[in-house]
C-alpha cells in the first residue's frame, strides 16, 4: 500500500505526515507540488502548515499546483484524499470539500490538545472508530473556522457528513463545532486537528490519531 504526502512551499507538517503513514504499515511517498505526478500512490494526505505563506488566502494558491490537478482527477475516480488542517483550507479552495475556512473567531493562533467525537465511522478515514468515540489530538490554526452557507451544513449534518465535532470546548469559532467534514462519498475528509502528531504516546498526547491512517488502509484493500 503506498500513501503520498504532498508538500507545498510553506508545508510544516509533511514529515510528520510520512512517519504516521509508515507506522500504520504502509509505504510512504513523498510527492512535490510542481510535479503532476502522484507516483502510483492508493491515497494521498494534504499534510498542515502555510502553503505558499497563505499570501493570498489559506490555501487558494496550492488550490493551482500543479499535482492539485493530478489529485482533483484522482479523488474524483475515487482515490481517497485527507486534508489535515491547511490541507483542509487547500481541498475546500479546490472544490472537493464544501465550505471555507475563515480566521478564528478570537483572532488568535490556537495550539492546544483537543478532544474530538467521532460523528462518522463509514468514511474512509475514520472506520477504525466507533461512532460517537472521543479522540484527543493537537490542534494549531489561525484561520480554522469552519463556516457554510445554511443550506451546506444542513445537508452535512442531514447526510451524516460531519465526521469530527468538536467536544470540550470549541477552540475557534467553527459552525455546529465542526471539526471536519467529508465529500458525499465518505472518500475526501478534511480536518482542522493534526492526528499525524498523536500516532503514539511518546511523542502526542495519544494514539488516537493513528486509526485515521489505518483506517485509508482498509478501505483500499475493501475497494
């Protein structure tokens, strides 16, 4: 099984990203935003950090990269994509998840444990899970709050698209607490919290994070 890491200039979090993916047993492949290239990968994470500065907007210039357009056509056949907090902004910017990601409601950079309830465990990340478990895991975002139109996030909580909600305290404003959503198929999820940093007890306040890259692995070997 090979999963891919994208980094972009300004990517932070994309070795932390490919010692997650191989300690879940896969094969780990570094991918570069200039190539059109995802080297035969079974899914790819959008790892965290500040693509391209976030000159423009969180995410709206890696949304053009040229291994977006690779990742796009991917997802759309069916590849199953993760976005982890700028990776969030960058598949919203891109279209493949809906909503925006806007600055903190306290206008404040937030860096703090977070404790997350898993709302949905059919998705391709998160069937490691049981519903309504609770997750503890690192959250660090300046622009993290989530926000949709009305009709949006009726049809996300209608459909059961809301896989994470926050629990414990909302740290920056997110509409209904949501901490990540996912695309009508359950393939594409994105998220604010960065389960890469907790995948054992040593190094994160958890493990929890480490079923999201072992769950990927089950439902590429199921499809």
């Amino acid at each position: 099984m090979r999963i891919g890491a994208v980094t972009f200039p300004g990517t932070l979090d994309d070795s932390d990203t490919l010692r997650a993916i191989k300690a879940s047993g896969a094969d780990a492949v570094a991918l570069w935003h200039g190539d059109a290239d995802l080297k035969q990968v079974d899914a790819v994470v959008l790892p965290g950090g500040f693509s391209y500065g976030d000159y423009l907007r969180a995410g709206a210039i890696a949304r053009f990269a040229p291994v977006m357009g690779e990742i796009v056509d991917a997802a759309r056949k069916g590849m199953p994509v993760l976005g982890i907090c700028n990776g969030f902004q960058v598949l919203c910017e891109a279209g493949l998840l809906p909503g925006a990601l806007l600055r903190n409601a306290g206008l404040h950079f937030v860096c703090r444990d977070q404790w997350l309830k898993v709302e949905n465990n059919t998705s391709a990340w998160t069937t490691r899970y049981d519903t309504g478990a609770e997750i503890i895991v690192p959250i660090k975002n300046m622009d993290g709050r989530y926000t949709a139109d009305k009709s949006t996030v009726d049809e996300l909580e209608g459909e059961g698209r809301v896989v994470f909600r926050y629990t414990g305290g909302n740290p920056n404003g997110s509409l209904g607490d949501i901490a990540g959503v996912s695309d009508a198929t359950g393939r594409i999820v994105g998220l604010m919290p960065h389960p890469e940093h907790a995948i054992d007890a040593l190094t994160g306040p958890s493990d929890d994070g480490l079923g999201m890259f072992l769950s990927v692995l089950d439902s590429v070997v199921a499809a």
